[in-house]
C-alpha cells in the first residue's frame, strides 16, 4: 500500500475521530456520490463522433485518481460507482422534474447529514482545508466498512499510527 494512501486517509480522519460523525459519513457520503451520479447522468457529451454521459468521464477520473493510491481499494470503489451509475442512469431517463429532484435531493439530504457529523465532531470538514477530501471521502467511508468487517486492518494500523504522531 502507498504512503500516499495512508498519508490522504489519515489527514481525512484527523477531520473525523467522533464516532458519530464518521456514522453520518457513512450514509451522508453515499448519498452525495448517488446524487452527483445522478446530475451527471443525463447531460451528454459527444467525444470523437461517440455520444457520452457526463458520468463515465467522472468516474473513469475518479477511478484513475484512486488506482494511484490502491489497486484493491480502487477495484471496489469501480464497482461501487458503477452500481451507482446503473441507479443514477434510470433515474436520468425519468422526466425533468423527477431526475432534478433525486439528484438535488440526495445531494442536499448527504450534505445535511455531513453538516450534522461535523456540529458533532466540533470541526469544520476536510474538504475545507483541501479540495482533493471531495475525493477522498468515498474513499475513507469504504475503508471504514472494509475496516467494520475486519479487512485491511493494516491500512487501519498505519492510520492510527499516523494520527498518533
């Protein structure tokens, strides 16, 4: 595993040491990967005479951000945003009403969520300080799960032993 790996998951965490703010994190994060999923998946762009969603180029950058850092952890954060995309495209094909709704929805709901974890935790979140925790984020809530059902419990290790310094 890189130290850049631990080194971005431990920053995130100094943000995040009151359980109940990483339990807000936990539902709020997902939420707000859904919604952006869903914004994005309506609005198209056409690349070399091939009509894309806006979505496939996030997550292939997203994706690509995330393989930097882990191979394992970036494999299942793919299959995540690609279980995200399939939701996200089904809610795109509903009218405009209905697909603005979900995505404004869901986006205001994480972010309510998030804003409460953080009254909680007494401190302002991560992406404040830097912008690349908006990334880093999905990344930590599927660390934390990995971590709930005893997997890599050496990157928790390495975490833990950063922040102790």
């Amino acid at each position: 595993m890189s130290e850049r790996l631990v080194r971005h998951l431990a920053n995130y965490a100094a943000y995040h040491r009151d359980r109940r703010n990483v339990a807000t994190h936990m539902v709020g994060i997902p939420l707000i990967v859904l919604a952006v999923e869903v914004l994005l998946a309506r609005p198209r762009l056409a690349i070399g005479g091939i009509e894309i969603a806006a979505v496939d180029l996030a997550i292939v950058a997203a994706c690509c951000f995330y393989f930097t850092l882990d191979r394992r952890l970036a494999c299942a954060m793919a299959v995540v945003l690609a279980v995200g995309k399939v939701i996200a495209g089904k809610l795109a094909e509903q009218d405009t009403a209905t697909w603005l709704s979900w995505g404004i929805g869901l986006f205001v709901t994480g972010w309510l969520i998030q804003f409460l974890g953080h009254w909680w935790e007494g401190r302002k979140p991560a992406f404040l300080d830097d912008l690349r925790g908006l990334l880093i984020g999905p990344l930590f809530v599927l660390a934390e799960a990995a971590f709930h059902f005893g997997r890599r419990l050496e990157l928790r290790g390495q975490i833990e032993a950063r922040l102790a310094r």
